[in-house]
C-alpha cells in the first residue's frame, strides 16, 4: 500500500494527506516540548489521549453549531480533519491570570480576570510567539477587521462552552488557546476552530484542590503528565481503552 504523504510536521502533531481532495489526517504523537522546544521529552500515551479529548471538544463544539475542521477520528492516534487555511495567530482566552499574563503584569496566577480576555500572539517559533495587538494582525494583513471580530466571536464561544463543560467535571478552565482556519464552501469562505483543543493547549485546575491537569506539569515538573490527561480523559468519559500508559496509583477524586 502506499504510504501517505506528510504535509507537515509539528512538535506534537503530524498533518498527512487525506483520502480526499480538502481533507488530511492528524496524527497525534507523544512528543512532549516546552520553552519554544528548549524541553522534550517522549510522555507515552499522550497522543492517544489528547486524540480523544480533542475529538470530545471538537465534536462537542460542532453540536452546539460551532463549526470545527473535525470530521472523525480514524484509531486511536489519528483524525480525519478539514484542510484549512490557517490564520498564523494562537489565539489565546483567559479567565483567570496564570502563565505569560501573570509574569508580564506581576498578577497571582490563580487571579479571577474582571471579564474574559482574547489575545492574540503572531504563529512563529523563531521569534517566540510574539504577543500582538489587533492592530498588527489588520495591518500586516494576516487576517481583517472582519475575520477578527469573527475570530473574537468565536473564541468566546468556545470559551464558554469548554468552562461549562469543564465546570461539570470539577475542572476550571484558567485559559487556553486555540487556531482558527478560513474553509471555502461554495465560494464563500467561512472561520472555523482548526489544530487540536486538549489539556497540552489548555490550563486546567482542579476546582476544590487547585491540582493542575494540564501541560504545565510537564513545562514546571509538577509530576506525572500522563496521570493528569488521564484524569481529566476519566472525569470526562473519555478514557481510552489500551493505552499503554496505566497510572500508577488510584485516581485523584471520587
Ligand atoms: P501563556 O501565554 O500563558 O504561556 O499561555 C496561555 C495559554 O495558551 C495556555 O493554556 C497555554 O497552554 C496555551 N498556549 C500558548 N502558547 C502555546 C503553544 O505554543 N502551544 C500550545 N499547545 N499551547 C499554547
């Protein structure tokens, strides 16, 4: 059989063609890399896990009548995806101060935000993700003033349905971030949540101990990253049957 062609390699993900014209496959890999890459490290059982969980949001955005590239997850470490044109911006929400927001402006992280806060930073490793402002993003072009108070839209949008849903599963959502691509149907092009959403884009606390669940126990070396995306596959259902990972001891609630 021949093999597929990839289209793209990332730091924790692979793009490959798909089966048909406007469609690719993401697969999911362990590699875990913090500090713009300056960390790594291979966490068995993270791509299969964080397969599943960004097929859970996605789907579950999709029902609520936001649009995502998801269209089925193919095994367990693979998705069939919509092809996008990617806006280069990791768009990123915050409800509560944590991460670059908390160091750059002195807050405790941990800090309830008066309301919840789009930032947008520009999509290039070489310079570090810079920060930016709307303003940058209309006069460089990289997107319009309409693409942007669609992309604003949107984020909110998810924002309140993965605080819900979270909410539901004693989670808080302290931030996350998300890309959003341009699809064409039928000459007319329309925004839609792209890349993945999971526990390595997102920051998760337990709400009654304030256990973190997400990448930054990996970035900080807070313990096991696999328990904590266990964990929160578990709280929300979503658990994999044979992952290779298995955690070591009873699971943290209930
Ligand atoms: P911060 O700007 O505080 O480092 O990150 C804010 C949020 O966006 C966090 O949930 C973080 O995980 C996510 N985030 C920011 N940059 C990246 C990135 O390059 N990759 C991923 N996966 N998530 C990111």
């Amino acid at each position: 059989m021949a093999r597929r062609k990839k289209i793209y390699e990332g730091k924790a993900k692979d793009l490959f063609e798909g089966p048909e014209p406007g469609t690719l496959v993401q697969y999911f890999k362990d590699d875990a890399t913090a500090g713009n890459g300056e960390k790594r490290a291979v966490i068995e059982g993270k791509g299969v896990l964080n397969n599943r969980l960004s097929e859970f949001f996605m789907v579950g955005l999709q029902q609520i009548g936001i649009p995502t590239h998801f269209i089925r997850r193919l095994n367990m470490r693979e998705q069939l995806i919509r092809q996008v044109e990617i806006i280069p911006l990791e768009v990123i929400v915050r409800n509560f101060a944590a991460g670059s927001m908390a160091r750059r402006l002195g807050l405790e992280e941990g800090m309830p935000l008066p309301r919840p806060i789009v930032e947008f930073s520009y999509k290039d490793d070489s310079l570090g993700d810079p920060l930016v402002p709307e303003e940058y993003i209309i006069a460089f072009g990289w997107a319009s003033q309409q693409d942007m108070d669609d992309v604003v839209s949107l984020a909110l949008r998810v924002n309140d349905f993965l605080a819900g849903t979270l909410y539901g599963v004693g989670i808080k959502l302290i931030d996350f971030k998300i890309e959003i691509g341009r699809v064409w149907d039928n000459e007319f092009p329309r925004l839609i949540v792209a890349d993945e959403i999971s526990p390595d884009s997102c920051r998760l606390w337990d709400i009654e101990t304030g256990q973190k669940l997400d990448k930054d126990v990996f970035r900080r070396d807070l313990g096991s990253l696999s328990d904590a995306y266990t964990e929160v596959a578990r709280r929300l259902g979503v658990l994999p049957t044979n992952v290779t990972h298995r955690p070591a001891k009873p699971t943290l609630i209930n």
